[in-house]
C-alpha cells in the first residue's frame, strides 16, 4: 500500500509535530516542516488524497507564565503567536491544508471523549504524591521551575531533575537548597491526588507495534530500552493554576499538556473536515480505517508519540499511526545553534535576507530516512545552492532557451536529437520516486543532479553557441536546445516537491504544467515563453548580514544571562593538578583488591568514535557515538565527562577504548550506553584511551 510504484489512489494524512505557541520559528524547526512539506508534495504529485495539518501546542504553565509577565492574557498571546507562526510557514512554502492550535473546540471535545474511555476501560488511575510547591506564588512546581544545589556533585544552580555538571538525574525533591524559579521564595513539600494513565497495561501491544515497521529501526531500538527498564504509569494531570483544559469530574485538575498535544492531531483535522464536509474525519480515524496516518517528529520526542500516543489510542478505541518517521537536530556550521555566534536563525530573519527555497534545497540535499543531526554548514550551503541549481539545473534552460526564443519563435522541434540521453532522464523517474517515498531526499538529490550533470556535458559537446553560425546548421541547434529544454522540463518535474516556487516559474516559462505522470513525455512542436533568470546565485554577503542580525536580535535579558555565566566561569578556580601530575598513584592510591571474577564481569572493547559534539547547557558533557565495528552498524550513545579536555572535531575517527556491557543510565541530555576510559586527574589533563595501531572496533580488551 505504501509503495512508490502503487497504481492505486492512496488516502494520506500527515502531520508534524506542533510548535510550542511561546516563541518564534527558527531553522531547526523548519528542517522538520520542510522534510514533511516535501513527502506530501510528492504524494500529491502522485495523484493520491493527502491531507497535511498541524497545529500550535498552547497549552503548560510556561505559557501561563509568560502571558503574565507579558501583562496579557494566554489566549491573547497564543493567538498572536499562532499569527507569526503561520505568515512564517507561508512564507517557506509548507503546504499545510490546515493550522490550528490545541486550545481549541475540536481538540477539547476529542480530550475530553478520550480521557472517558480510558477511564470507563479501567485505564485511569489516582494517587497522592508530594510535589516542591511554591507558597508565595500559590503553584506546584514543574521540574524545571526548580533550582537548587546537585545532591550527588554539589554544584549550584542546577536544574530540579539533572545536573548540567555532572550529568546525574533526580527527583526535585532530592535537590539541596531548593528555590522557585518563578518566584525565587524556597518551595515547600506537599501533597496532591493525581491522575495517572496506566501505561504498562499496554506494554504488550507497544512491542509489537514498536517492531511492526511502524518506526525505524533505531527508534525501535530505543524504545526497547523502555521495555528492559519497565513501563511506568504516566502522570496526565495538572493541579490549578494552569493554562489547559480542565479534567472532566476533577475540579482544580487539568491535563498535562502533553495527554492533549497529539490529540491536537485530530482536533485539526476535524477542523478541517467542518470546513469541507466532502473530508469524512472517521474515515481517517476510525479503528478499521484503511486511510494511512504519518506522524512526522523530532528524536526528542520518540518516547511520546511511540508509546503513550499508540497506547492512548488503542485504549480509546482509535486507530493507531501507520508510522512514526523521526529526524536529528540541526546544527550550524558543526555546532549548536548559537545566539552569541548568530547561528540562532529565526525563519523570519532568514526569510529578510534570503530565497526559502535555497533552504528547502539544503535541507533535501542531507535528508535521509535516518535519525541523524543534520548540519548547516553556511558556506557549504552557499556552495551547494549555487552549484547544483543555479550551475546545473537552471544553467540547462538558460543555455538553450535564447537560441530558441531568438531564432524559432520561441517553438521547439519535433525532433530528439538523443532519444538514449531522453530516455535515461525519463525512466529514472521511478528511481527518485523510490527515494522520495522512502524520505531519502538526499539520495533523489544526488539522482537528480547526477542526470544535470550529464544533459550538461551533452549541451556542451554539441556547442550549439558554435553550430548557430552555421546556416546550414539551424535545424540542428534547434534540436539539441529543444532536447536541453525538454531535459530541463523533466528534472523541474522531478524536483517540484522541494522547489515548488521555481516550479511554478518554469512552468510560466514552459507554457506548461509540471506533472509526475509527465516525466516520461517529451514536448515537440510546443512553443515557450522568453525565458527570464529564475533563481539568483547566493550571496555570502547576504549570509553573513543574516547571522550579524541574528546577533542583533540577541535580548537584553539573554545577553545578561549569558555574561552572568560566563563571570562564574572565569571566578571558578582552575583545578590545580601539578600534585597529581607529580605523583599520580599517592594522588589518587589503588582501590580495594578484587577478585578475578569480578573483572570478568567488565567486558572492554575498542570503539571508533564515529561522532562527537557538544551538549547544549552541559559544561562538562560530550556527546559521543561510538562504534564497536568500523561501518559503524553498531553504535553505543556515551556522554563523557571530557569537554574540559578536548574539542569534538579532534575526536572524531579515533579509536578509544569503552566498557561495552555497562548498564544504561537515563542521563537528562538523553540515554548514555557505556563509558569510555580516561587517565588523569581531571579538567584539562585528561587522556582518553588511544589503542595501537592494528585495533578495530569490536575488539575485546584482554
């Protein structure tokens, strides 16, 4: 049914996950909008019903808070975000066929019914638990309202679950001198009957549909990690105040946000459907639909939409997601993305200064069905855009299409001056496909552009700029230019899902509509339009003004912050390690004696670092991906407390050694699977270590 080749029409819903309504749109969020925006151009193209929605998530005490500190309503202020929202969307060509939010009718209405079921199915449990509340402002806290003094390292200032420091994970309530974020007051213990849906009766039904294709492998895999820990109980409610829809019989309890935001989904679509009757909502949704539902979303939220998700919808009576596609982060020239750096680019500042589509292009380049981070690198990106579409794709219509317009009436030939050249870009029309329909984007890119760089080479061996000034050669030039515009025609085809304004363009220019059907089709006797430039080179001018403004756009209160941090860095005394240099085994002496057994039971292997970066708001923390063979099929995820020590490009390709068998420890930056070895007192001096020359990944240390 999913096929790319399937003959037959296909009912297709689509979403993405929804932007949280407190804030602007910027690149990171475009990659998954783009990536989405793309399959379902493509679908469309293809002739099937496909329908694509989203939404602003506008429920949380953070936006409660905000609208508070803005002196306005939350509904005043989720309605002027879901207006930027949207203009910024438009402007990116994301085609959604409808954009809602959460804090609506419709998804009330479907929360509402769910909760119900789950509650009339036993699903729903209740229990008091004891939670930091702040007196002053009369609200429980949510963990990252919380700030106190790490109980395992003693750093300070460190979040209400994790340590920036030290990487450890806790309750708030085990943070030594607590203290409210919203208020600065020092919270107080107590105790709330909460609601609870009971997950684990579902654990079943998860691993099947977790392993039935629904999701890649590696999120699968990830998942399964859940599984081997043991599924909890999800605490689903709220207490007041707070910014959601309330729990129905439960005065003072509202839904967390999360138990409404993926229902806002359906709320969407339903919005949608009583805007066009013709739509039939249960069609899509119903447990026996036949409809496919696609939920495009970030790696950080896997967890959400693959277990609680599935499970609410299962255990409500709904049908459940046809796939779960998930994508990485995107970096920026090899890093986080940095407002000190400018490299926090706002969609709205990337649109004042550059084309959307270069970005579109970009991103389409580097997409895989993959869950890797994908990276922006500027120039580089600069180099692409104008390699690709402005050297190879739109250089095939700028070359041939004068000597068509000046010299044939803008008419082209009936002839094909290379019926083998024409049918080579023709058929591998179900290739791309293929790629499109599997999200390897990139690969239909390297397709593509592989076949330009091929009608290229032909244009130029023919040189009709030469055989012009041949009379005798007039219908030949016609012939090869014809062939060239035709080429031209059937790769714009092939790339209108990323590039649907230059598409619309070419098709102005063409006098004709750029049709999936249509790429196996040659226009002969067909008369264009004069051709005009339809896609500028980037300027790296123009990408440095971008980042310059992005710094501008840096706020008071961030550039504080910022400084703030940067003083309790420089005040913190460097660790002073000449002792431990000098005589590093009275420093740190031998542990207790063991026995052999028990270092049987440390399985060490050589690993290769196939990546390493940064952790964002970790100032210790790398994050390494370590292979344990050389093609890097099986990777191992470690943060390591060695940033003090070394940069993450250095790291990258060498070989280290790792304990392979080490439990893995649910970290707040995400799971660390093992632990790589280190000798050194600490700070700078610390070394990694290196095996000798002949070791592979894999290997066991003996």
């Amino acid at each position: 049914m999913s096929e790319a080749n399937s003959s037959s029409k296909r009912k297709i819903l689509v979403t993405c996950a929804l932007p949280y309504a407190n804030g602007s749109i910027h690149l990171g969020h475009l990659l998954e909008h783009i990536q989405t925006d793309i399959w379902v151009r493509f679908q469309r193209m293809r002739g099937h019903e496909t329908y694509f929605v989203c939404a602003d998530d506008a429920h949380g005490t953070p936006i409660m808070l905000k609208a508070q500190e803005l002196g306005i309503s939350p509904e005043e202020m989720i309605n002027a975000v879901r207006e930027e929202h949207m203009a910024d969307f438009a402007d990116f060509h994301i085609s959604f066929d409808n954009y809602h939010s959460t804090h609506s009718e419709e998804n009330q209405a479907f929360a509402t019914e769910i909760y119900n079921r789950l509650h009339a199915n036993g699903h729903i449990k209740t229990r008091t638990i004891s939670q930091l509340y702040d007196p002053e402002k009369g609200m429980f806290l949510p963990d990252r309202f919380v700030k106190g003094t790490c109980p395992k390292c003693k750093s300070e200032d460190q979040n209400g679950d994790s340590c920036d420091d030290c990487g450890a994970t806790y309750s708030p309530t085990e943070v030594l001198n607590p203290r409210s974020v919203v208020s600065g007051a020092t919270p107080v213990l107590k105790d709330s009957e909460h609601y609870f849906f009971d997950l684990p009766a579902f654990e079943q039904m998860l691993k099947d549909w977790t392993r039935s294709g629904a999701l890649q492998d590696e999120m699968a895999n990830k998942l399964a990690e859940w599984f081997e820990s043991g599924l909890q109980q999800w605490d689903i409610s709220r207490d007041a105040p707070y910014f959601g829809f309330e729990i129905p019989n439960a005065p003072g309890k509202f839904f967390y946000v999360w138990l409404d935001a993926p229902i806002g989904y359906m709320g969407s679509f339903k919005n949608l459907c009583n805007k066009k009757p013709e739509i039939d909502f249960d069609s899509f949704w119903h447990e026996n639909s036949d409809a496919e539902l696609y939920h495009f979303i970030g790696k950080d939220i896997i967890y959400f939409h693959s277990l609680f998700w599935p499970a609410m919808l299962e255990g409500s009576g709904y049908r459940k997601p046809t796939s779960v596609y998930a994508h990485g982060f995107v970096t920026v020239n090899g890093a986080k993305m940095s407002k000190s750096k400018g490299t926090f680019i706002k969609g709205r500042t990337y649109l004042e200064h550059l084309n959307p589509e270069y970005l579109r292009y970009y991103y389409a380049a580097k997409l895989t069905h993959r869950i890797d981070d994908l990276d922006l690198n500027l120039e580089d990106f600069a180099q692409r855009v104008n390699s690709d579409l402005v050297g190879k794709v739109v250089n095939i219509a700028s070359r041939c299409a004068g000597f068509i317009s000046k010299r044939f009436d803008g008419m082209l030939s009936s002839n094909i001056d290379d019926q083998a050249l024409a049918d080579e870009v023709m058929n591998a029309g179900d290739s791309i496909a293929a790629h499109y329909e599997a999200r390897d984007f990139g690969r239909a890119m390297r397709e593509i552009m592989a076949l330009a760089d091929k009608v290229n080479e032909y244009i130029a061996v023919k040189e009709p700029w030469q055989l012009v000034k041949d009379e005798t050669k007039q219908q030949e030039v016609q012939d090869i230019c014809s062939l060239g515009i035709n080429m031209f025609r059937t790769l714009m085809t092939y790339l209108k899902p990323v590039l649907p304004k230059l598409a619309e363009s070419t098709e102005g220019f063409l006098n004709d509509e750029l049709l999936w059907e249509g790429h196996k089709t040659l226009l002969t006797n067909h008369k264009i339009n004069k051709f005009k430039a339809l896609l500028q080179r980037v300027d790296m001018d123009k990408i440095n003004a971008m980042t310059d403004a992005s710094k501008e756009s840096l706020s008071a209160k961030d550039e504080k912050k910022a400084e703030t941090k940067k003083a309790k860095k420089q005040a913190k005394p460097a660790a002073d390690n000449s002792a431990a240099l000098a005589n590093p085994l009275a420093a740190d002496p031998i542990s207790e004696e063991i026995q052999f057994d028990d270092f049987a039971k440390v399985d060490l292997r050589i690993a290769k670092i196939i990546n390493a970066e940064h952790v964002e708001k970790a100032d210790k923390l790398l994050k390494l991906t370590l292979g344990l063979d050389d093609e890097g099929k099986e990777t191992r995820q470690v943060f390591a407390g060695i940033k003090s020590a070394y940069q993450p490009e250095d790291l990258i390709g060498k070989h280290t050694v790792m304990v392979a068998n080490l439990a893995p420890r649910k970290m707040r930056f995400g799971m660390s699977e093992g632990m790589v070895l280190a000798a050194g007192p600490g700070g700078e001096d610390l070394w990694i270590l290196n095996p000798d020359d002949g070791a592979k990944a894999g290997m066991r240390v003996k």
